[in-house]
C-alpha cells in the first residue's frame, strides 16, 4: 500500500521507503516568443542572450525553476511533486500571458525526469542489475574525493 507519510515528499510502499527531490517536466507552447519583452514586463526572470539563449523564471511558490526558449519550449525543474510542477508551469504561462502574448496553448506537457532516493533496507549489486538488464540500465565510474570510487547507476526509459 502506497501511503506519503508527513515527512514532506517522503512515501512508503510497504517496507520501501522513497523520497522525491525533484521533477523535471517539459512543455511546449504554440508560439515563437520574445524573451526580451518577457524579460522586461515580469519579475524573477534572468535573460542575458550573450551568456544564454533561454530565459531563466523563478517561482517562490511551488518553489521550481523554469528555462524558457525563443520556439516556445519549456523546461521546468525544481518542484517536488507532480502537482508543484504542473501548478509552476500553469504560474510560468500565466506571467508569460501576461506579457502580451496570450493566444499560447500548452502541447506535450510531459514528466522528463524524477530523482528519488530510496532505502531497499538490503545490499543491491548495481553491476549484477546492469549485467542482467544492459539494454535499459547505464553504469558510469566517477572519483570522489579521497579518491574513493563510486558509481551512478541509471534506469534508462524504453
């Protein structure tokens, strides 16, 4: 049974205890924006097209991140829950209406990426998951310091 306990973001499926730290969504909007004019008439927005072609919004709350691109792609990160991410785009569109462009429709809105740590209670050989499963998992060696090796594991979507 799949329950969230009052820790915030931390759920429990029976003995598997999960925290999510961040969603990562994306969305497209129906249009070629300006980001410039975006930039100007909104607050908590970075835009600098000489360092960054994309637009940097920023929300308190749901607290998230988003980049926003002259073709109207945007990528928002940051929010702990499916819910936070979609309520900061449905925030970010409304700042970017209000800018002036207001004929945008959202297309594609999709979850790109969750990162959630998870306590199995037991010892996993990553490398025995990854001998298994090498067509959907990916194994990269990276030093830490001390020089202490650790790996990354990932389970790669199909």
């Amino acid at each position: 049974m799949l329950f969230k306990s009052k820790e915030e973001n931390l759920y429990r499926l029976g003995d598997i205890a999960y925290k999510i730290h961040n969603v990562v969504l994306s969305v497209r909007l129906d249009s070629i924006l300006d980001l410039k004019k975006i930039a100007l008439r909104s607050k908590n927005t970075e835009f600098n097209s000489k360092r960054f072609h994309g637009l940097i919004m920023r929300s308190r709350d749901p607290k998230a991140t988003a980049i926003v691109f002259k073709s109207g792609s945007m990528i928002c990160t940051g929010a702990k829950s499916e819910k936070d991410g979609k309520e900061a785009i449905l925030k970010f569109v409304k700042i970017i209406r209000n800018a002036g462009f207001t004929d945008l429709k959202m297309q594609n809105y999709r979850i790109t990426n969750i990162f959630a740590t998870m306590d199995y209670k037991v010892p996993i050989n990553l490398m025995q998951i990854h001998i298994a499963f090498p067509r959907i998992t990916k194994v990269t060696n990276y030093v830490i310091a001390r020089a202490r090796s650790t790996s990354w594991f990932t389970l790669l979507s199909l």
